[in-house]
C-alpha cells in the first residue's frame, strides 16, 4: 500500500510520487496500484484495438502481420 508520509525535494522543489503522477518504464506503467491487474488490462485493450483496426484496413495478410509486427506488438510488450 501506498501511502503520503513525506514529501521528497532537489533544490527545493518536490518530487512527484506515483500517487500523483504514474510513471512508465520500458513500456510498463507504475502507477499507486503497484499491481499488474491495470497493466494486463490497457495492453489487453491496445491489443483488441489493433486487431479490429487492421482487421478493418482491408489488406491481404501478409501487411496485416507486417503491420501487428511492426505497429502493435512494440507498443505492447516491452
């Protein structure tokens, strides 16, 4: 659990906290939660939304895996 104990500085100014402002590193996003459960459901999303777009681009398949490879599929796993 995260909680608000103290407030970190540098030079006077404060340093964000996760509560405040989730961070994203190497692809995954570090949020308060500090659970996968939110992680596992935007990439689920991201994913069915890719599929339905190329789904609905009309291209033969060769493009279509062309574009999973190269479009989706970095964006989703880091």
């Amino acid at each position: 659990m995260v909680t608000r104990r103290f407030n970190l500085q540098v030079q006077g100014e404060d340093i964000l906290s996760i509560m405040d402002s989730p961070i994203k590193c190497l692809g995954k996003l570090i949020d308060a939660s500090l659970s996968d459960k939110a992680n596992i459901g935007r990439i689920r999303t991201q994913l069915q939304e890719g599929f339905k777009q190329i789904d609905r681009s009309g291209l033969p398949g060769i493009f279509m895996v062309w574009l999973f490879q190269k479009s989706i599929f970095p964006q989703c796993v880091p």
